[in-house]
C-alpha cells in the first residue's frame, strides 16, 4: 500500500505520516500539486505506463475469453466482418500511347498522350518515367482528364471511362514509356523501378506525304457486324464526296465483310484497326459499365492516331454520311469544300456539330448470284424522303480540326485546346443523311430528295473499283447475304434501357454489351483479341494491351474476352 501511495500521491514536507492520504491529522499543510506540477523520477512514470496498459489488456483478454466461452470462431470472424472495408485499388487500362504533334505544343518539351480506361468514381494518378539517348531518366506525373465531363460524370450508372493522361518525355527519341502508379517510383532502386512500373510502347506516327490529307473518316467501332451492303454503301459515299482515308477499328465482323475491307486497305483508301474487347477484372466486367460500348474511347483513340496526317476529321456511324441539302448538288470533293467553308466563316471553331436527318432507306432484293460484281447502288432511287429540320436538336455528329481537340464524344465534342470552341451548324445550313437498316419507311411527305444525280456517281466509282481494284477472287465470290435480323433484339435493348430513364430508375449502362441476342448469327466471322500483362504497385494496378490480332470470333459472331498471360504479383486487377 505505501508503494501505491507514493506512486500516486505528490510529496510533501517531511512528516511523520508515511502516506497522507490515511493521516486523520486535519493539519496536513499541503494539498496536493497539479498533475501538471508534480515531479516524478522516469522509472516511476514508466512503472505507473505499464502498470495501466497490463491492466487494459488484462480486461480485453479478459472478455475475449468469457465472449470465446459463449460463442464460436465464426461468430467473432462474423463480427470481424461486419467492419471490414474493401479497398482494391486503382485499374486502370491502357488503351494507346501517342506522340504530342509538336505543332499542338505551346511549350517546350517532348511530350506523349496515353488514353486509359478506368473507374470514373476514383481519383487517379500516373507516373512516367521516360529514358533519353544519353541514359538520363526523366520522370513526370501525368496531367489526367476524364474524356466526357457534365452529364457523363453526374452519376455512376456508367461506371467506367475513358482518360487522357500526358507525360513529359526525356526527350524525341523515346520509343516507349513506364507507368507506374507508385509517385516514389524514382526513389527505388534502380533495380527495382521496372518491378514497380510496365513499359508501354509509343505508336509510330503514320505520315503520308509531306501534306496532310484534308478530310479522314473515323467510324465508330464494328461489333458482331453483317451489313456489308450498308458498309460499302457508305465507303463509296464518303471517298466519292472528298474522303482520303477512313478508318475501321474491328471488334466482331462477318468473314465477308472483313474480306471487303482488307481489299479496301490494300487499295490505301481504309486503315484497319484492331479494337478487342476489355479484359474482365476480378470483380467488375468494364465492358458492361462503359457507354454504348466504348464508342467514345475508340473516338478518341482515332483521333490521335490520325493527328499526324489529318486536318479535318469526321466521326460517324457507317450509316451516316454528309452530303448537300440537296442531294442534286453532289459533285465530287463537295464535303471538304463544305468543312473548309465552315471553318472559315468560324475562324475559332474547333469542331462543327452536326444534326443528322433521317433517311428513307431499303436494301437492294438479293440477286441470284449475291457478288461484288452484281451489286450497284440503283436500290438509292427508292431513297424519297428525309425528315424535316425541327425546333429541337437531333442526334448529331461531329466535325473537328484535328490540331485543336484532343477528345470527342458520342454526339459532341469534348476537350478543346488553346480556347477554341465547339460550333453548332443550323440544320438548314448543312447535316448529315441517316441510312439506317430499319428506316424503309421513314419520313415519307416530310422533306423530298432526289438521289438521281449521286447513284450513277456511284456506280461509275463502283463500275471502275470492281473491274480495276478489286481481285477476281472477291469480285466473284458468292457472298453471305446481309442480314439485320440479328439487330433486333439489341434495338429492343436499347430503346428498353432509354425508357428506363424516363422513371428515373436505370437498371444498367446504355451499352449492347449489357443486351442478349437470341437469333443466331449462322454467318462466319472474325474477331480481334489480345493479351494483357498487368503491373502492381502501392496497392494500385496498370494493364496494358499486347499482341493484339485478328482470330475466329466466337458464337453469334462475339469477340472472345481477352485473358492476362502476365503479371507482377499474385493478385488479379
């Protein structure tokens, strides 16, 4: 007791009761000092430390083990549980590595702009480090933006996104790039930076010619695609009327339809490119989460890709062309003439948008003989009506000056450089023609047109390309008839989720990749896929695309999922 007394209680003046606190003496002279003025030695402090904590975890282990006496192991595991926390981390996937075109840059420097997709709920952050001719690394935190801002990011139905992230090379003759997603990366060791980051390979620029081609075309990605009639319908429109190239990225196509368009590319007049499906990651599937199946992700990757040989770009469905109010006007480079004009009377514009107009449109009956070399485009004739310019906007399409924005969106530009703007066209100055599969009775007594003056265009084009470009092989070969059946469902899909929104209450993101069709595809076709190797660091993981190329697709014509061949660490993304 005296041994707790002095533990506890200050001194006083020497006196003859060894603890005042039992002294029944009312002349005790002192009160006791403040704990804040009281002095002990260290042994005693950490004596009275110690003595506390074994007291406090002599009553935790005390009511661990009466709680064990009444309970079981899954009992306390489920409590455990109940404040678990998930934390996965950040995942995301790169989708292409680019050159900044020095023309764009407004400082000095190297610079390279990767597109990535990743969950638009998290914050997230790149590390880039980049190795000079001279040995010397250079690392920089990329800039990060999200590719569609306002209505997109308001809320999480569509969870994932597209970004753009750009690095500061050490300077032009880098070949590739490592991302890491740990900001200490340059403080490891040496050996221990390429464990902690993956090296992505930077696209070489495509240059044709010391002039750059005044109108490129880049179509919105093919998934389980069949209408090859529609395909070269539009292909021969958009080359006819000023296009130099247009670009295909491919997910899933009919045999044919492949067939068609390598031809083509062997021709220099389509660039191919590949445009596999997301690989699935260990709790989530991105290609359920992102819009419309990521047809503003492969936008922007086009737009990039065409930066060094393209001044003006249009973005559009295959379905979609433009062409003069009146059809009677066509003539050949009408729509550069067209674009050139516009930006002209909008010096600051970076990009045009454009409403599209509704088309009457049926499909040529199938011949007996259903070959390159029967087709033509008199089916046109049957094309009468368009729909009329409305008060409200439509659907549109987009027209951008390649130098002045680095993203697009489904129906709208999106970022735009050194303040430059986005430009609305009036419906009756100009838009773009809708031939849709389903459209054969579409706006009868709205707007008349006559496509009398571009059909035998066309078929003149035609007439030349099957006898002079084409190899006898294709132009001969019997092909699989075009079918649109198959599009039903996903129609109903779509117009399904679209209602949805009106109650406010949407069941999953406006994507095909969500929708089932069930009427077989009983067509061959072709598919991309690829591998991807990941890289984990700090809690945080990257995926990178390789090897992609061009398989048998799988059934009903649907792109396999691509699988991970390769990794740092025992953990899938």
């Amino acid at each position: 007791m005296l041994f707790f007394c002095r533990l506890f209680v200050p001194r006083g003046p020497r006196t003859s009761c060894a603890c005042p606190l039992f002294c029944s003496s009312p002349s005790f002279p002192y009160l006791p000092l403040p704990p804040s003025s009281a002095s002990y030695s260290p042994s005693v402090r950490l004596i009275a430390l110690l003595f506390r904590l074994v007291i406090v975890l002599g009553g935790i282990v005390s009511g661990f083990a009466l709680y064990h006496r009444t309970t079981n192991m899954w009992t306390l595991k489920n409590l455990g549980d109940s404040v678990l926390v998930k934390r996965i981390g950040r995942r995301p996937i790169v989708l292409g590595a680019f050159r900044r075109p020095p023309e764009e840059q407004n400082v000095r420097g190297h610079f390279a702009v990767f597109q990535f997709l990743g969950d638009a709920r998290q914050t997230h952050a790149l590390f880039c480090v980049s190795e000079g001719s001279d040995g010397k690394k250079l690392q920089s935190e990329a800039h990060i933006q999200r590719i569609h801002q306002g209505k997109r990011a308001a809320n999480d139905i569509c969870a994932w996104s597209g970004h753009l992230a750009e690095c500061q090379l050490a300077d032009g003759t880098a070949q590739s790039i490592r991302l890491s997603p740990n900001r200490n990366i340059l403080s490891l060791a040496a050996s221990a930076v390429n464990d902690h980051s993956i090296e992505v390979p930077l696209e070489k620029p495509l240059h044709f010619g010391a002039k750059k081609f005044p109108l490129v075309v880049c179509v919105a990605p093919m998934y389980t695609y069949t209408e090859w009639q529609i395909m070269v319908t539009g292909i021969e429109v958009w080359l006819a009327l000023g296009a130099s190239k247009m670009i295909f990225p491919i997910q899933s196509a009919s045999a044919d339809t492949i067939l068609i368009l390598t031809e083509y590319q062997r021709m220099d007049v389509v660039h191919l490119r590949m445009w596999p499906k997301w690989p699935v990651l260990s709790d989530v599937n991105p290609n359920g989460l992102v819009l419309s199946r990521g047809i503003e992700e492969s936008h922007v990757n086009c737009l990039h890709f065409v930066k060094p040989f393209a001044e003006i770009v249009v973005f559009t469905d295959i379905d979609d062309m433009l062409m003069p109010l009146d059809p009677l006007k066509v003539r050949p480079g009408i729509n550069v003439e067209l674009l050139k004009g516009l930006f002209q009377q909008h010096p600051n514009a970076g990009s045009l948008l454009f409403e599209h107009r509704d088309v009457q449109f049926v499909l040529p009956d199938p011949p007996t003989q259903n070959t390159l070399h029967n087709f033509n485009f008199e089916f046109l004739a049957h094309s009468q009506w368009k729909t009329n310019c409305k008060v409200w906007r439509m659907k549109t399409r987009v027209a951008v000056n390649a130098s002045r924005v680095d993203t697009v969106n489904m129906h709208e530009s999106g970022i735009h450089r050194l303040g430059f703007v986005q430009v609305r066209v009036p419906c009756r100055q100009a838009h773009f023609y809708h031939l849709r599969h389903s459209y054969k009775n579409i706006a009868i007594n709205e707007w008349p047109i006559d496509m009398s003056k571009l059909r035998p265009m066309l078929n003149e084009r035609w007439r030349f390309r099957v006898e002079s470009n084409f190899s006898l092989e294709l132009r001969s070969k019997v092909l699989a008839r075009s079918s649109v059946d198959s599009f039903e469902d996903f129609d109903k899909c779509m117009g399904a989720i679209n209602e949805e929104h009106w109650r406010l209450r949407v069941s999953r993101c406006l994507t095909p990749h969500v929708c089932f069709s069930r009427l077989a595809k009983n067509i061959s076709c072709v598919a991309t896929t690829g591998d991807y190797e990941f890289v984990h660091s700090d809690g945080d993981f990257i995926s990178v695309l390789r090897n992609a190329r061009f398989v048998d697709s799988e059934a009903n014509c649907e792109a396999p999922v691509p699988q991970f061949v390769g990794g740092n660490h025992f953990y899938m993304p």
